[in-house]
C-alpha cells in the first residue's frame, strides 16, 4: 500500500491569523518502508517570519525569498501525493495550512478521510504518555542525531521510522506469514544419515560394557528395544 509521510513547516500556528507555510517535505512509503522517493521544497510565504518561528526551525527571510509561492509549486505536490493516504503527525495543524493553501488557488483539497495522524495512533497506544514526535523518537530507538532545527523533510523521514513502529515494529520487514512459510506446508521428509566414515573408538572398558550388560538382563523384561540398537543380550541359561 502506497502512503505519504508529510511534514510542513509555517510562520506561526494559525492561517486564518495570517500565517503561511514556508516549507514542505513528504516520504513516500510502500507498505510501511520508505521507496526513496521524496518530495522537498521552501515556500515563499509572501511575508515575514517572526523570530519565534526563526528558533523553531532555522528558516529566515532570506533563504525564502527566492523560493517559489505556493501556487508554483501545488501542481508538483498534488502530483506526488496522488490518491495516498497522508500521514501527518498532529495532523490537523498541517492539514490546516495544506487546506489553506490549497483553496487560495482554488485548488481541490485532499479529502478529510485520507489524513491519518500519527498523533492519535500515539495516544491510542501510550495513554497518559508524552506522544510528540520528540518522545516518540527516544521511545522507539530513533536517532534524532542529525536534527537540528525542526524542518519538514528531516522530521518527515523521522515520523515514517515512528509511523512504522506504531503499525507493528520493524517485526513487519521480517514478516513470516503467507508466501513466506508456504514451502514449508509440505511433507517434511526425514534425512537418512549414512555410517560414519571412520568410527569413533568406544570410551567404556569392556568391563564396564559387561556390567551394564548384566545390569540389563536382570532389570528390563523386554531386551529387543536395546536390540534394535545394536546392543546383543544373551539371557542366561534357566535355573
């Protein structure tokens, strides 16, 4: 199943207030394991960002001047994400701007059953729990080493590595079920072991095997069990 990993980054918390998305990054995801095909851009937002945002993920002014609008950029977004489910962590926040964004131009939405947050899944799973995108990377094991700043493709390819695990575990790329096993369903046939090529040389003494002999032959009532492994039994001779 083909799904989107999709991270977003903005000038504050609110459209509706003002504020624009700057920057967009998605993971492209076929059966819970990244293809390698992403998707990354900045956005001019058509006005300044405030500091508060700068020390959040590091993007200034400068570095989006010269990026595309929105509207220059939509076609190849909407292309990318296709007819997928988009997963998002706190999914309404970037479905906010992505909807906002999109009806600016008039452009029709992703529908509101394709979103699945990351966020819920979380809560669902670890109740009571701290579930940001943060705590959730130390909970699973996943390196948060080469972030620095948040920042939309960087934090999508850590919500995939967190999607993965809320959907079962890294378990799933060793999955064992259906074609996996469906040779092993068949008769299982026994090996025949030949005789050993050089015979190993017996560590008991001959007394030793005389005895165990006698011991058999005066304890066990049936002697062909022992037989039947090379083992010879004399009984002895009626009284």
């Amino acid at each position: 199943m083909r799904e989107i990993v999709l991270d977003t980054e903005t000038t504050g918390f609110d459209p509706k207030t003002g504020d624009r998305l700057i920057e967009v990054g998605c993971i492209e995801i076929m059966d819970l394991l990244p293809t390698g095909r992403t998707y990354h851009t900045l956005v001019n937002p058509e006005r300044l960002i405030p500091p508060d945002a700068i020390r959040v993920h590091g993007i200034t002014d400068d570095k989006v001047k010269d990026a595309p609008k929105f509207a220059e950029i939509v076609q190849e977004l909407s292309d990318f994400i296709g007819d997928a489910p988009v997963i998002a962590h706190n999914a309404q926040f970037d479905r906010n701007f992505i909807d906002f964004e999109y009806a600016r131009i008039a452009h029709p939405l992703i529908p509101a059953d394709r979103w699945i947050d990351t966020l819920q899944l979380a809560q669902k799973k670890f109740p009571g729990m701290p579930n940001s995108l943060d705590a959730l990377c130390k909970r699973f094991k996943v390196s948060l080493a080469d972030r620095t700043f948040h920042g939309a493709l960087i934090d999508a390819r850590l919500l995939a590595e967190v999607y993965l695990e809320l959907r079962g575990g890294k378990e799933r790329r060793l999955d064992l079920s259906s074609a996996k096993v469906t040779a092993a369903a068949g008769p299982v046939i026994a090996t025949a072991y030949g005789a050993r090529p050089h015979p190993l040389a017996p560590r008991s003494t001959e007394a030793e095997r005389a005895a165990h002999a006698a011991f058999l032959l005066a304890t066990l009532k049936d002697h062909t069990l022992w037989e039947g492994y090379g083992l010879e039994l004399e009984k002895a001779p009626a009284a």
